[in-house]
C-alpha cells in the first residue's frame, strides 16, 4: 500500500509529466539537429508565408531574408535544448527529493514551453505570419499539443504546491543533496 500511495502521489505525477516532457523536447532538439533542413524549411516557408492566400493585405509580414530565417530557426533549436535542460534538471530534483527545487525547475521548464510554443508557435507563427491559411506548412495542432502538455504540467505543479517556499525549505533541501 505505501508504495500505491507513492506511485499515486501528486509529486510523482509531477516527476512523470517532467520526465515525459524533458524526453520530449530532448528529442525535438536531436530531430530539429539531425534533420536541420527539413525542420529549417518549415520555419523558412512559414516566415515567407508563401503558401498563404497571399492577401495584399498581410503579405507585407513575410520575411524571405535567408539569414533572418536562419536565426529565427537557431534561437528556437536554442530555447528548446534549454527548455530541455531545465526540465531534466527538474526531473533529477525530483529524484533527488528536492521538492522545492524541483517545482521551480519544472514551472520554469513549461513556462518556457508555454511561450515557445504558444506565444512562438500558436500566436506569431500562427496569427502574424498565417500558418493556420497554409495547408502544407501548419503546424499548429502540434503547437497546441504542446502548449496544453506544458499548460497540464503547470496545474498540477502549482494546484498541488499552494504554499510558497520559505527560505528554511530551501536550506533544508539544500542540506539533504
């Protein structure tokens, strides 16, 4: 029975959805390397908006510059190895039992999802650049997957950490690792 209560535990959910999650991303970051052209023409058809209705009224938002698209698609490789990083890290706070330490991380970790996904990919990709009018370059219904597994993970992080973290939690975590 204490190991159901374990297993079932809010804060083993939270490791499970961190551990799930940093595995995730680790593995877009590996594919978004190893097939860099393939997941670069995404973002570069996207910011040309070449597969749009191509209303006079919006393509003045295309951006066609092959060294703006290139940077645009190296900072987002860039920010999801670091979502990565955060969330792994999550997930050995956990492990470790730094319970404190860990929903932070792991707040931290899906924060950043939340906005790469949502604010990058679902709002700006989606709504500026017209992604939803194109039907070969739409990746939005990946981009709200994302977004809502992010968004789960911070409910369950903060519906089940309601008290705030006291500068004893912290050094008491800090003692025990």
């Amino acid at each position: 029975m204490r190991f159901l209560a374990r297993v079932g535990s809010p804060e083993t959910a939270i490791a499970v959805v961190t551990a799930i999650t940093a595995l995730y991303m680790s593995l877009v970051v590996l594919g978004n390397v190893t097939d860099y052209e393939t997941n670069r023409a995404f973002v570069e058809h996207v910011f040309a908006m070449d597969t749009t209705f191509k209303s006079s009224n919006t393509m003045w938002r295309a951006i066609t510059a092959q060294g703006l698209v290139t940077a645009a698609y190296l900072l987002i490789i860039a920010w999801e190895a670091l979502t990565a990083l955060v969330l792994l890290a999550a997930l050995v706070a956990w492990l470790r039992g730094r319970v404190t330490t860990a929903r932070r991380l792991s707040s931290a970790g899906w924060v950043m999802q939340v906005l790469l996904f949502g604010g990058g990919f679902i709002a700006i990709g989606g709504e500026w650049f017209l992604m939803w009018q194109s039907s070969d370059w739409n990746g939005l219904n990946a981009a709200l997957q994302n977004f809502l597994i992010a968004s789960v993970g911070l409910i369950l992080v903060h519906a089940t950490g309601n008290r705030a973290a006291t500068r004893e939690d912290l050094a008491r975590e800090d003692l025990a690792g």
